[in-house]
C-alpha cells in the first residue's frame, strides 16, 4: 500500500531542543563554526548540513522544505519570501541570454508578467500556448527551449494540464516539466506524474491562513542545492530568503492542510454544481462539463476532490463588482485577492491577478470581464451559503426565476 503523501506528512517528526513538540525557531542570521575549516568547506558548498547564513539556510527552513518534498514526493526542497521569489530563481537558474521558455497561456498575473516582460532585457523570449494542446506544445520546441512550464490547474481559467504526456514531451527533447501546482495541492501530486520540478505559493492553501508570503521549489537535491550555490545559485543570490519565524508558522499549519483541501474541495463542488444547475456559466475541474475534468480524474488523488477554486461569468464587470460588494456585504467572504484562505475570498481576475495580461489577449483566451474567481472557504453549513448567494444574484437580475437574466 502506498505511503500517502498526507501521511509522509504527519510522519515528519521533529523535536524543539527542550523536547518541545514543534521544533524550535532559529532566530539567527548568523552560524558560528567551531573551525574555520568548516567555515571554507561551507563557502565551497562540501558541508551540507552546516549553517552558515540564513540568506543560505536555517534550521527553520530546512524544516519546512523537507515538509514540502513530503508533500511532493520530490528528493529535496527549498523555501523562499514569496512564491515569485520561487519562480524567478527556477527560471534565472535554467535560461540563459538568448534560450526560450514554452508556457501555458493562461498563469498567474505576476508569472506572466515575468516571463513577458522582464526577462526580454535577457533576451529569453517566451511562447504563450494552450497547454492542453500537445502537438503546439511539442512542434513549438526549438533548440534553445530550456523549459516547458504550465499550472496544473491554470489561474484563473481553471485549464487542466495534462502533465504525464507533458512529461514525455519533455523527456523526448531533453528538457524540464516545470509546475506550479499552487491550485491543486494533494489533489494532484505533480512530481508522481511526471513534472521535473514543481513550484507553489506558500502564501495559499499550503499556509491557509492568509497572514504571510511565501514560495517553495520541489525537485531533485542537485536543482535544488544549484539554486543555493554561494558563486552562481539564482535564489542565493537573488536573497529571496524566508524569515525562520514564518518558516515554523507555515509548518504548524502544513500539518491540517490534508483536512482543508477535503472540505475547499467538497464546498465548491457543491455551489458549483448548484449554479450550473441554474444556469450560470460556471467553470469547475469536478463538472463533468469541464474540457480537462477527464483529465484531471485520471491524475487526481480522489480523496481530496477538484480543489477549491471555481469562476462564474455574471456578463459583465459591472455585474461581477456589484455581486462582489454584495456578498461582502452579507458576510459571504471577502473582495480580495489570493486563496486558500478559511473564508471565501472573490475577484475579477480580468481586472486584478490577471491585470498584468493585455486586454487583447484576455480576450483571446477567454478571460471575460463579467468572470469571477471563487476561492471557496471552509463554511460549515454549504447550502445555507448557496442560498445567500443565490439570492445576491436574484436580488442583481444576474438570476431570475433560477435562469440566467441575458441583459
């Protein structure tokens, strides 16, 4: 029977020095050493496991990361300030001036921007693709790809990637699958289906919480020790470092994140089954009326369902603001960015996450004005929360009479 990665989770097993049973925080930015050669060795990267600076490791971290390679199945892992902070590190420490990237089209705002428009002062150009289709996928390969990068879920359209026939794309040509896996935690374990190294937002669903910014990067112990390299390691140098006491914070929370992701998961499946019931446009991997929900069962964990985020298209933005500021209002959840948090959190990615996309190419891809992203939360009695909702949407005309009001 296999080892869930849940339970390799709760295995974990780490004692503070006083026998306390969380592990004790390091509160240091320095490490002393007892010879100076240890001290050398470090520099030179021959003493894994020592402490030198915590831009480097610490305690802390190291914690954390062996927690996150748990989760992924990965042989290493590293923590970082901010999900971002991840994700430039991979793609800094892979490109070089002049090499190209194969994207999904539809990633995170901040993601997009990145690959778009930061990295061209390197020359590193990037091609945005639909990634479910593989055959652009793989004739959109040049000799200087040096990744192919997708969400497993994408943010916001919820597009599915099929991450075992990206793999083998990748394996055929030589280079890296490379997964945010940010949306879908336990729900999809990434690195089992194939992606080389998988990166998340510690600040969502891992944390829980909604009080802290972090990332992590899951691969194998050289990618992830290249990344810490003192001469030419991205995240090193870079200093995206992760404060030791959010570290420890983030570890507590880890803990309870296989009982969250069941009931984000079992919520929104619920409302989204409701609305496309009434009619709404609604958009969820667990609908059968998905495109990747095949997709996704084939690769899912089932016990932890489709995740917790869903999107409805109320027609416009007017609409969409006006339902938002409503149901806050109610107490629903909250007009705010980000996910995974305990209370619903709601946005219009056109004109928030998504921003930094152009508005010509929103279009083109299917990211509407009127849509809304649901980070659905942990409310106890669902249908009640259906039902408020519902009549929001009444009260709007985005519903009458349980159809859909076409303005």
């Amino acid at each position: 029977m296999e080892h869930k990665s849940a339970d390799k989770i709760q295995d974990l097993q780490y004692f503070g020095e006083f026998g306390g049973v969380n592990p004790s925080i390091s509160d240091s930015s320095t490490y002393t050493f007892l010879s100076a050669k240890t001290m050398f060795d470090t520099f030179e990267g021959n003493t894994e496991g020592c402490y030198l600076y915590s831009r480097h490791s610490s305690p802390s971290n190291l914690y954390l990361g062996e927690a996150m390679a748990a989760l992924e199945g990965t042989e290493s892992a590293n923590v970082y300030a901010s999900g971002m902070g991840a994700i430039s590190s991979v793609v800094m420490q892979l490109c070089d001036t002049g090499d190209h990237i194969i994207s999904s089209r539809t990633i995170y705002g901040g993601t997009y921007a990145f690959m778009k428009n930061f990295i061209k002062k390197f020359n590193i150009k990037t091609s945005f693709l639909d990634i479910t289709n593989l055959e652009l996928i793989e004739k959109s390969i040049t000799p200087k790809t040096k990744m192919i990068y997708c969400e497993a879920v994408s943010n916001p359209l919820l597009e599915v990637a099929d991450l075992p026939s990206l793999s083998k794309i990748a394996k055929k040509h030589n280079i890296p699958l490379v997964v945010d896996n940010t949306f879908s935690p336990l729900s999809i374990s990434a690195a089992k289906l194939g992606a080389d190294i998988v990166i998340h937002s510690l600040t969502k669903f891992i944390n829980g919480t909604s009080d802290c910014v972090a990332g992590a990067v899951c691969a194998s112990s050289d990618f992830c020790l290249s990344l810490k390299d003192v001469n030419d390691g991205a995240a090193m140098l870079f200093g995206s470092t992760l404060d030791s006491l959010r570290a420890a914070s983030i570890l507590k929370n880890l803990r309870t994140l296989h009982i969250r992701i069941k009931k984000h998961s079992e919520n929104t499946l619920y409302l989204a089954t409701q609305f496309e019931k009434n009619g709404l446009k609604t958009v969820y991997p667990g609908l059968k009326s998905h495109s990747g929900h095949e997709c996704f069962k084939k690769q899912m964990t089932s016990e932890y369902g489709f995740g917790g985020l869903m999107t409805l298209d109320v027609g416009s933005l007017d609409k969409a603001n006006a339902l938002m500021e409503m149901m806050q209002k109610e107490n629903l959840g909250y007009l705010a960015v980000s996910l995974g948090f305990y209370k619903t959190l709601f946005s219009a990615p056109g004109t928030s996450t998504s921003s930094e996309i152009p508005e010509g190419e929103q279009k083109e891809m299917g990211l509407s004005d009127g849509l809304i992203r649901f980070s659905i939360g942990l409310d106890n009695d669902i249908h009640k929360t259906y039902l408020t909702m519902k009549r929001c949407m009444e009260k709007l005309g985005i519903l009458k009479n349980d159809a859909v009001f076409v303005s």
